[in-house]
C-alpha cells in the first residue's frame, strides 16, 4: 500500500479557500440562528397567544427533520414554487439557519425560563417596562448562563456546513470530493480533511467544556 | 406551473421500502452502538491507563468530525485497509455505529459519574467486588438518568441516517432523490420525502420530550 499526499500539496490554495467558505458559513449561520432563534423564543414567551403552537409546530418539525432534506428542499423546490433560485451558498445559509434556529429558539426560551420568576417580578414592581426587563434583566443574566450552549450551536453549524456539499456548496467537504475524483487518492485526501475539520472541532469544544466548568455556577440565583 | 402529485402514489412500494430501511439502519445501529458506548465508558473509568487514552482519544475524534465525512472515509479507506469490498450498508452500518458509540460513550460516562461517590463506597465496604459494585448499584441507578439522553440521541441518529444516501444505500432520502431524477418530479418527490421524514420523527420527538419530562434530572 502506497500513500501519496502530493493531491493536498498541489492543491493547498483550493483546500484552503474551502477551509474559508466553510468557517465563514458556519460562524455566518450560526449568528443568523441564534438571531432568529432570540426572534423566535421571544415571540413563544410574550408573543400572541395564537402564535405559540404555530411555533411549536415549526420548532418540533425542524425537530424531526434531517438537515439534508431541508437542504435539497430549499435548493431545488422552493425555485419551482417561488421562480427565484438562490446561489448555492445563500440556500445553505437559509437551510442551516431555518434548521438550526429551531434549537437556538429552544436554548434561549430555557435560558430565559430558568431565570427565577421572583426577577420578574421585583423588575416589573419597580416599575420596568417588559422591553426593559427583557434588556436589563432577563438578558444579560439568561446570556451567560446560555453562552455554553451558543458554542454547542457552533459546533452543530461547522458540522452541518459539511452536509451543504450535497448542493455543491464549495466548503471544504465538496472540495475535498472534487480532488478525491479527480486524482484517485481519496483515502489521502479525506483523510487529510477529517484531520482539518477535527483541528477546526476540537478547539471549540474544548472551549465549551470550558465554558460548561465556568459558567455552571454563575448566574445561579 | 402543474404538479403531478400521482408520482408519489406510483412509487408509494419503494418509498415505503427506503423508509423501512431507514428504520432498520436506526434500530441497528442503536444496537451496536449501545453496547459499544458502553464499552467504551468502561474503559474511560477503568484504572487501565492505555485502555483510558485509548477510548479518550476514540470519543474525542468521533465526537468532532462531521458524520458526512466519516461516512466517505469509511466508504474509501475499509476497502483499502482490510483489502474486501464492503456493501453500502455495511459501510453506512460501521460509520453510523462509530459516530453514535462515541457520544453514547460520554452519556455513560456522564451518568456513571452523576452517582454519588458513598454508593461505590458502601457496595465495596458490604463485600460486593468493584464489578458487582458497578453492575448491581452504580450502573441501575445511572440507567434511569441515561435513557432521556439516549432517547435524544436517537432521535439524531434517525435524522442522520438520510446522510448514508450518499454512499448510495436505499434509504428514505436515496429512494426519493432516485425517483426524482427519473421521473423529473422534483417539488413532489422532495415534498414527499420531507413530509415522510415528518411522518416518522414528529412522533419520536414528541416521545423523547415525554421522556425527559418522565426521567430527566431536575435540578
């Protein structure tokens, strides 16, 4: 058996700009998730009450449904209805966002809900408004206890960038698959990337366990 | 624009076979995979130096690849390393099964753990072996905590078996991707697949909640 590295050599520059396509998507849609996941969990607590199983409804499914269907779903059937066709990229970004936001939306209503009631409360006999319990109360104390969890979703999104590759997203993955094809190392090339992606991986979760160690305490009142 | 939703109807036998297939990479998976958590939990406990790094370094590499790429790796590198041509499912099975060993690992881990030191103790101090100790007192009571997470766990196993697709195993995800680029259904067999795939999970993450609500620790 003979290895030869020399693919990943030649074509750095290539793997590198996938490196980069698949940082930024990832950190892109892992800040859009938690956006509309803080949006979704907001309108879940306070929202109006004919809403709320609307949102469940939304969260659940995204629950139940594998990442790559709704992938393949945004990219190639919502042109047909809509008659307007996203660049590969943007369908990702919208995909992992509608997906991962549905987790988000569910850390953050758990991360508000775990906030004593008693908080609220002397808030509201103070004389806040809801917007300003929300802003100087519950947020600031929800956001570290949270904080964990937000890396989690990170590492959620850097995984499922991986996944975009099925729409010919050019991350890292496609490109690791478009070299395997074309030199026939594909045990040098992928092995390659799975290093990469687990240097990518492994810092941001020892991060979080980090953070899980630090934070476990704070904000517990 | 006309859809033609009879396509699905037509196909119903072999969308209901991939999705049978589906279930069945789920079940066995989780049945390997069990086992192996366990396994690999036992030897992260144990006072065995290597077999400590050994599953250390086993868990924190799985834990930190996209399943996707496990799963061409494993399509690539079995052939080559044990020199045998694999079936689809075979590979898919091993790369699944590697992938959920490593995080069933930490649930086992996080559960034996959860149980207070004095209950290791005071089975050691009544006469029990440190084996008797882990199976009859640490290990049942750990059980009980274990399960919501396993239930979770599940629940991602399932979502991701639709990545085995693309080493072209007859899922769910496989078959309705197949019969769209035959019949040109796209919006239709896309639909169907995401409203199976519907089908199938709502129930089981209304379920897992159920569990959690059940068994789950409160603080």
């Amino acid at each position: 058996m003979e290895f030869d590295f020399s693919p990943i050599a030649d074509n750095w520059r290539f793997f590198a700009g996938g490196l980069g396509v698949t940082v930024a998507l990832s950190i892109i849609s892992a800040v859009t998730s938690i956006l509309a996941g803080l949006f979704i969990a907001l309108l879940r607590l306070y929202g109006p009450g004919w809403l709320r199983p609307v949102l469940v409804f939304y969260i659940d499914s995204m629950r139940a449904i594998p990442v790559l269907v709704v992938l393949v779903w945004i990219y190639f059937a919502v042109p047909l209805i809509t008659g307007m066709s996203f660049p590969p990229f943007w369908a990702a970004l919208l995909a992992l966002t509608l997906h991962i936001a549905a987790y988000a939306a569910e850390v953050i209503r758990a991360g508000i809900e775990s906030i004593r009631p008693g908080q609220t409360r002397a808030a509201l006999a103070l004389g806040m408004s809801r917007a300003q319990l929300l802003r100087k109360v519950l947020l600031p104390q929800a956001t570290i206890r949270m904080l964990p969890a937000f890396g989690s979703i990170l590492t959620i999104a850097i995984k499922d960038t991986a996944i975009a590759t099925v729409i010919a997203v050019p991350e890292l993955m496609h490109r690791a698959e478009t070299v395997a094809g074309q030199s026939y190392r594909p045990v040098e090339v992928f092995t390659a990337v799975m290093l990469a992606y687990f240097c990518i991986l492994f810092p941001v979760t020892r991060l979080v366990d980090r953070l899980y160690q630090r934070v476990a305490h704070m904000g517990r009142s | 624009m006309n859809f033609d939703w009879s396509v699905i109807w037509t196909h119903r036998s072999a969308l209901l076979e991939g999705a049978a297939l589906t279930v069945g990479l789920t079940v066995l998976t989780m049945l390997l995979a069990v086992p192996g958590g366990i396994v690999l939990a036992l030897m992260r406990l144990s006072s065995n130096k290597l077999a400590r790094s050994a599953s250390l370094a086993f868990v924190e590499f799985f834990r930190n690849l996209p399943l996707i790429l496990v799963i061409y790796w494993a399509f690539y590198v079995m052939p080559m390393a044990f020199n045998v041509q694999f079936s689809p499912i075979t590979t898919a099975l091993v790369a699944l099964v590697l992938n959920v060993s490593a995080y069933n690992a930490e649930t086992f881990r996080a559960g034996i753990n959860s149980i207070r030191k004095g209950q290791m103790e005071a089975a050691l101090a009544i006469g029990m072996s440190r084996r008797q100790a882990m199976f009859k007192v640490v290990i049942p009571q750990a059980a009980r905590r274990i399960l919501p997470v396993i239930a979770s766990t599940w629940v991602s196993l399932f979502k991701d078996t639709s990545l085995v697709s693309v080493i072209a195993v007859g899922e769910l995800a496989y078959t309705a991707m197949q019969i769209r680029a035959q019949t040109f259904r796209v919006l239709e067999m896309l639909t169907a697949m995401a409203a199976l795939y519907w089908l199938m999970g709502y129930p089981q993450a209304k379920l897992v909640d159920w569990i959690h609500r059940k068994y789950g620790v409160k603080e």
